[in-house]
C-alpha cells in the first residue's frame, strides 16, 4: 500500500467502498427526507412538552421514569459494540474484525449521542442543566453518568476518528469529485498523513492506547448507566449485579445492531467482498456467546429474589412473570433471546431441514392460519369486540395466546427456510434480539415502579399505571430516525469500510503498477 | 522506546494502582458514616461547604471532618437551627384517617392539586392484623436517599434535621423521587397555579408556597412556622391529637391538644418505631404502633379513593 503516493489502483471491492460514497440515489434521498420528517415530528412533540411540562407525557409521581430513560440505557447499551468490536477483537488479534470494525464504532458514536440526549429531554427544568456543573455534586450518580459518557464521547470519537486517518489521507488524495468543500473536510482531518514510517509507527501506539483505555471506560459507562437504579432502595433495582447485568445486556444488543447495518450496508452499497457470510457466521457465534451471558445474569437477577419471595419483591415479581407485565418479560425472553439465539445456530442443527416433512409444518398451512387468525381478529374489532355470540372478553383474553401459538407455528414452519437463508436469519434474529432489549429495559424500569415500599394509594385518577403517551412514542421515534441518520450521512462522508486496515488482510490489492 | 509489552505492564500497574489508592482516600472518608449508631450522619453541611453535619452528640474524631459528601446549600434558610433536633411523632393508636393534616398542609403550602405531602395511606400488615391508618410526611432521614443522589443541591439536611428543598435550584431530573422509598415527593408536571397573595408571593423556601413547573417538592417540617415558635401545619390541625412535633435535644414534644410531653419516654413507653428500619435511613419520624385504637377501622379491602387534581 506504500505506492498509493504514486497512482494507485483500487480493487474492485475498494471501488465499491468508493462508490457507495459517490452514487447517491433517489432511494437515499427518500429514506433521508422520511428520517428527516420524523426527527421534525419529534421536535415538534418536544416543543410541546417543554411549552405544557411533562406532564404531556405518561409519567407520573409512581412512575418518574419510564420510556426517556428506557431510551437512555437502550441507546447507551447499543453504544458499547464499539468497544467490543475495536477493542477487544483487537487486542486479541481477531482478524475477521477488520471490515466491521468502522461500522461498529459508528453505531457506537451515533447512538452515545442518542443515548446522551435521552437525560436532557427527561429533565423537568432543561434550562436549568448548568446548575449541573454550577452546583454539580460527585457523589450524585447523576454526575457520574455525566462524567463517564462524556469521557466515552470522547474516547469513542477519537477510537474512530484516528484508525479513519489513512483513509481519510486516501480520500483527500483520490476523491476529487464532489462540493469543494468535502476535499478541504479531508485535508483537515487527515492531518497531513504521508504514510511515513514515523506516521504508522505514531497511529499504532495510539491506536493501542486507546484500545487498552477503551475498555475500562465503556464499562464504567454502563455500570453507572444501571447504577442510576441500583443506588436506590427500590425492591428490583436494589441490586449488586446491575452493573455487570447491564453491561452484558449492553454488549449483546451492540453486536446485534452491527449485524443488522452489516446486511443492510451489505446490501446497499453491494459490500459482499467485504462482508461476508464468514462475518455473519463469526458474529452469530459472538451474538450467541453474548446472548448465553446475559441470559446467565437475567436468571441470575429473577431466581435468587424469586427464591426467597421477600415482601417487598413479591410485587414486582408476580407483575413480571404472571402478572400486567409478563408479557413483555415472556417476548424478551423468548422472542428477544431464545428464539435469536436458536436462528443463529441454525446452520449447525441439520434435523432442522426435516422439519418440512411434517406436513402442517410446511410454509403455506402456516400462512393460511396465520392469514385466518389476522382475518378474525380484523372482523372482530371491525364487528365491534364484546357483540353477542363472540363470549365478550373470552377473546379478547384469549388473544394472546393464540397469537403466540400463531406465531410459534409460523416461527416453526419457517426454520428450514432460514436454515437456507444465514443472513436473512441473522437479520431476522439481531432485530428481535434489539427489540427485545428495548422492552427488557422498559421492564426493567417500569415494574419496580408499579410495587413501591408504599402501596400505590389516592393516586388522581389515571395516575397509578403507566401509560407512555405520543409526546414520548414520538421522540422515541425521532431518536431512532436520529441514530440512523446520522449513521448513513456518516457512511456518505467516510467509507464506512476500512480500507486501509483491509488491505492489510494481505489480499490481492494492486492489480498492477501504473 | 516503549515497546507494546511494556507498555502494557506499565499501565496494568497504574490501572491496579489507581483505584487502590483512591479506594484507600475514600474508605477513610467513609469510615465516619459507617459503623456504630452515634456516628455523624452522612449528611450535608450547614452553611459550612465540605463538613459532617452531627446529629448525634458525638465529638468529630480526628481526620473525618471533612467528606466529599457535603454540599453547598444555596439560601439563607439553609443551615436551620443549630440547637434544635426537629422530630415527629405520630400516634397511629390517635389517628382516625380524617385527613384534617393532609388539607392543612396543603393549605398552608398552597400545594398543587394532586399533591399530597403528608398522605394517609390504609394499612394492613398481615391477614390477621387489623387495617389502620398511616399518615406518611417526609421522613426527614438522617441518612437520606434523596439527599445522596440530588446532582445540584436542590435538596440537602439541615443542622436541625430538615430535608430542605429549592425548587429555584432542582433541575428536574426526579432522582431524589426514585430514590425516596416512602414515596414522599412530589413533581409538579404541569405549570402550577400562579403564586397566591400573603406571606408566599415571592419564593422563599422556609415556606414553599410558591411552585414552580418541572421540580420536585415535598414535605419541609413547616420551618417558616418553626422559626415563629409554632407546630407545624399538620400536627396544629390534627383534631386527635395525634401528631406530636418535638425537639430531641430538648426531649419534648408538642401535639394540637396542648399536651407537652418527654420524647423519649412518648417513643419508648409506647414502643415507637420508625417506619421500613431496616433500609438504614435513620427517619426522624417516629410511629406509635395502632394499639387499643378508640374509632372505626378502615374499610377492609375498601377500593382507596382518587383524590381531584391532577392532570391528565
């Protein structure tokens, strides 16, 4: 790679890193406008909420937090793949890591500062955030949040601004085409990189540095992050494994989201020489490794309070395995880790493929049911629930159930074709496993809230069950728009492939010399 | 030249090094609030930035006056009483549940609908305890959970004490409401009705009459009637008698009827307690446990009532 000072020749998969960043389509402007809107929808939900207070949204004195905060450790959980993936892969010398590595960090820089925002759209008096460093007090976890997410900010801007260095020295160099001022961005920040020994020899040390100091400091992100409720009293919060619990729950929803923008990166800019199904695979083997931790703390968390059944536990527990909240406990479970977990290692169960042999388990039977229960539960609704004949609630109670057997026959019926399909699979899988982190949070927070020391008396009317409204739906919203927009805007201003660190595969690169 | 190996034996030393020293500066800070019961509360300074506040008679020992614990109380309300010991004591064997205290003090603060800062709950122990009222104020913890976590002051102990709060300072982030397992705090979501006429026009936090949207408020003791010689608002309007407000460093305490009686022996010939001991928050509210009790029993099981206010 010395002679790219000369005239350098791309490969084939390296022009296509370079196209994606060229060829902006209509479909691009489409999804950016769509992302667009929504984050202006969520503003304008803010705007509301700071004209009335929050009380236009569903919190109440009981429930003080709710989904603002459901946002803010989903979204700071997510953020620590970068440390996994930049850090960990690299200090153990996993080589697949190169092609993901870039994309890993960004999720970790686009979703810290989602996550980051979540606190201040929280926050009852937002015009008052100096007082934070006026009067801020370290022995509040407040400031240790505060203090740990900035220095993670920091970190993690810099674990991805300097491995882009090369690349960015690439860019300024042969990326010619475009505004005038994307070639001066480049020259900027390439800082003056030549490619001299002394330079190399410079990046590297950093490069390991921030690796080594990565580490500790992204766990200290989301120990803090889970601190905010294991400092409290509160029966379910009150925890001394919270931090590691969270941390592990933080690193499996991560390594799920880098396999989801792996597809569709893969997908839309046409990276299959980089990313391939041997990525898929490795990453399915770190998602199920991840996946296997957290379900060892979660069992760990529920079973030794489940066992004694103190007083003050006894609420919260039955509300999340019987009771308003089991389920969701039961599709985070289930749905966001049993049956990922299962679609990752698909490749490796062969009886799966006889499945088909059963005839109800074959994709049309299971179509057509699932078809028929949509059809019902349509008319029903349509009809008007509680008509005569139906039985009044019968089916309405009943529903659940039948749409999970719906579900579990068309989950089932469907095994073999993504035993076919490893991507779809892994995609299929790393969405319910963020969907389902996303709910686990929320039941994380929200049940402890609903079995307070005190019971839950002379609440006003409407105030002693959470009902998130569309001012915080809608944010939430905003914020997701938010993290992918600023994702794919950065994969239009930097390859969102290393190319420099890919080379370094020792791959067929120079095709010839000019 | 530092070669990678090295590099990383120097730094595993100074990452073993570095929190053992800091853990070392801080177990020796801490020291001071763990331990035996007379030890200095955990609280934050009167007046004075960066010191224990004692609460218990026990002279600072050497080397722990100082902790990073304390904060910088904003107004001049804040340091309280220097001599005064505020506590509560309340006869659960007196109360009625007539909520007389709840309508008192909301009068008095002018607290926003919804709010309730001293809440009758209907207890019920056991199955085969009998229901009974309990009237929940701020407990005013000397080990307070609100305290600890509040990032900016807002709310922080007092010499005598009170748990203050500044609803001109509280940031709104609800901290203090998670930490609190009494469930004594209050926020208020919606703009709060204007700032009534008399004494409460313009803010002053020994009598919080005036709220503010996006804070957190709470029970305060009263300390604008305390500083006047008077009971606070709730124990003046109990028609049983049931609220005694006292000074522990005077062993006295006082209820509506006029009787004035020893604190300790109140608390320890009636078998007083302190409400959920065991989480460690030292309240200073003392219960006197439902005995013998002279009126009718809540209802059993009875739905509780939704109080008006509050938005939607």
């Amino acid at each position: 790679m010395r002679d790219w000072l000369g005239r350098p020749r791309f490969s084939t998969r390296e022009e296509a890193v370079l196209a994606s960043m060229r060829a902006t389509g209509p479909a691009y402007y489409a999804l950016v406008g769509a992302l667009v809107a929504v984050i202006g929808w969520g503003l304008i939900a803010y705007a509301v909420q700071l004209r009335h207070g929050l009380g236009v949204t569903g919190l109440r004195d009981n429930f003080m937090w709710g989904v603002y905060i459901t946002n803010f450790v989903f979204f700071i959980g997510v953020s620590h793949v970068g440390a996994l993936m930049s850090a960990i892969l690299r200090l153990t010398g996993a080589e697949w890591r190169r092609p993901i590595t870039r994309m890993a960090e960004a999720i970790t820089f686009a979703s810290l500062l989602m996550g980051a925002l979540m606190p201040f759209v929280d926050m009852g008096r937002p015009d008052r955030i100096l007082n934070l460093i006026l009067h801020g007090r370290l022995q509040s976890p407040i400031l240790w949040d505060m203090l740990s997410i900035t220095t993670y900010l920091t970190g993690s801007t810099l674990f991805l601004f300097v491995p882009m260095i090369p690349d960015i020295a690439l860019l300024r160099d042969h990326f010619k085409d475009g505004p005038a001022w994307r070639h001066r961005l480049y020259t900027v920040l390439a800082l003056g990189w030549r490619d001299t020994a002394g330079q190399r020899h410079r990046l590297e040390t950093v490069m390991a540095v921030l690796a080594v100091l990565i580490i500790p400091i992204a766990i200290s992100v989301h120990t803090v992050v889970s601190w905010i409720m294991a400092m409290t009293l509160r029966a379910g919060w009150n925890s001394t494994i919270f931090g590691p619990y969270f941390v592990s729950g933080a690193l499996f929803s991560g390594a799920a989201a880098v396999v989801t923008a792996m597809a569709a990166f893969r997908w839309a800019y046409h990276l299959e020489d980089y990313i391939t199904e041997r990525h898929f695979k490795r990453m399915g083997y770190l998602v199920i490794t991840l996946g296997v931790i957290y379900a060892y703390f979660t069992f760990n968390e529920y079973w030794t309070p489940l066992y004694k059944l103190a007083e003050h536990e006894r609420g919260y527990l039955a509300a999340v395995f019987s009771g308003p909240f089991a389920p969701l406990f039961w599709f985070t479970q289930i749905a966001g880790l049993l049956l990922p977990l299962l679609l990752l290692t698909l490749p490796t169960i062969s009886w799966v493929s006889r499945l088909q042999e059963i005839k109800l388990l074959r994709p049309r039977p299971a179509l057509a049911a699932a078809g028929a229960a949509a059809g019902v539960l349509i008319f029903t609704s349509a009809a008007g629930a509680p008509t005569a004949g139906l039985g009044d609630g019968a089916i309405v109670r009943a529903l659940p159930w039948v749409l999970t057997v719906v579900a579990a026959w068309l989950f089932a019926s469907f095994l073999p074709v993504f035993r076919k399909h490893p991507i779809a699979s892994a995609v299929v899988a790393s969405l319910l496993i963020n969907v389902g982190a996303w709910v686990k949070r929320f039941v994380i927070i929200v049940p402890t809230l609903q079995y307070p020391f005190l019971p839950i008396q002379r609440a006003p009317a409407g105030w002693a069950f959470y009902h998130p409204s569309w001012v915080e739906w809608s944010i939430t919203a905003a914020a997701v728009a938010g993290f992918i927009l600023i994702y794919i805007l950065f994969s239009k201003l930097f390859p969102i492939v290393s190319i420099w660190e890919t080379r370094a595969e020792g791959e067929a690169v120079h095709a010839g010399t000019p | 030249m530092l070669s990678r190996r090295s590099f990383l034996k120097v730094f595993a030393g100074m990452a073993a090094a570095t929190p053992l020293a800091g853990g070392a500066a801080l177990f020796r800070r801490w020291r001071a609030g763990l331990g035996s019961r007379g030890a200095p509360a955990l609280v934050a300074a009167p007046g004075v930035d960066r010191t224990l506040v004692h609460l218990a008679d026990v002279p600072a020992r050497d080397g722990d006056a100082t902790i990073a614990y304390a904060a910088s109380p904003p107004a001049p309300a804040a340091a309280g009483l220097a001599q005064r010991r505020w506590v509560m004591v309340i006869d659960l064997a007196r109360c009625d549940g007539c909520r007389e205290c709840t309508r008192a003090c909301s009068a008095m603060h002018f607290a926003p609908a919804g709010q309730e800062w001293i809440r009758v709950y209907e207890m019920r122990d056991n199955d085969a305890a009998a229901p009974y009222w309990l009237p929940r104020p701020c407990m005013h913890c000397d080990n307070a959970p609100c305290v600890k976590v509040c990032p900016v002051s807002a709310t922080w102990k007092r010499a005598d004490g009170i748990v203050m709060q500044d609803t001109s300072r509280c940031i709104g982030c609800r901290f203090c409401i998670a930490a609190c397992p009494y469930g004594a705090r209050s926020f208020n979501w919606v703009e709060p009705p204007a700032a009534q006429p008399g004494r409460g026009a313009a803010y002053d936090e020994a009598w919080n009459q005036v709220h503010r949207k996006g804070t957190t408020e709470k029970c305060i003791f009263c300390p604008g009637l305390l500083n006047e010689g008077r009971l606070p608002a709730c124990a003046t309007a109990c028609p049983m008698g049931a609220v005694y407000f006292g000074d522990q460093a005077e062993d006295a305490a006082t209820n509506s009827q006029g009787e004035t009686v020893r604190l300790s022996a109140l608390i320890q010939q009636n078998a007083g307690y302190r409400l959920m001991e065991e989480l460690g928050t030292e309240p200073r509210v003392y219960y006197l446990p439902p005995r013998k009790r002279a009126y009718p029993a809540p209802p059993q099981g009875g739905g509780h009532a939704v109080i008006p206010g509050g938005h939607r």
